[in-house]
C-alpha cells in the first residue's frame, strides 16, 4: 500500500511541479483527439480564396420549407 502512495505521490508532484510533463499529460489525455477534429474540420470545410457559395432555389416551390411572411404596414414616425 505505501509503495501505491509513493507513486501516486510522484505523480502528482510531476504534474503539479513539471510543466513539459503536465503538456505531454495533456496532450496524451486531450490533443490528439482536438487535433484529430480540427483536420476533419478543415477538410469539409475547405475552400479556395474568395470563393462564393450560392445555395439553388428549390426547383419546386411547394417543396421549400420556407413559406415566407405577412406583409405589415408601417409608418415613418419623424422627430
């Protein structure tokens, strides 16, 4: 039992006290994983310089979720 405390007890010591081992925990724990969701990211979403995208209109009307609004009336309220 004292020997399991002893190495806990280092352990702690390293991460509290030893920075590159506390960025290496951290790596093995979270990076690759972040890393890994990133380039998955950049490949979907990967474009050319100034690029444009134009989503097309449903070819059907009927078939669009959206259906539009109300016209509503105003007027010009001057100060």
């Amino acid at each position: 039992m004292k020997i399991i405390f002893n190495i806990l007890l280092i352990f702690i010591f390293f991460v509290a006290f030893v920075p590159p081992f506390r960025r290496f925990l951290f790596w093995m724990l979270v990076g690759r994983q972040l890393v890994k969701e990133q380039k998955k990211a950049n490949r979907t979403t990967q474009r050319r310089e100034g690029e444009v995208r134009v989503e097309q209109k449903p070819s059907n009307p009927d078939q669009s979720r959206f259906r539009g609004g109300e016209y509503v009336d105003y007027e010009e309220v001057k100060d």
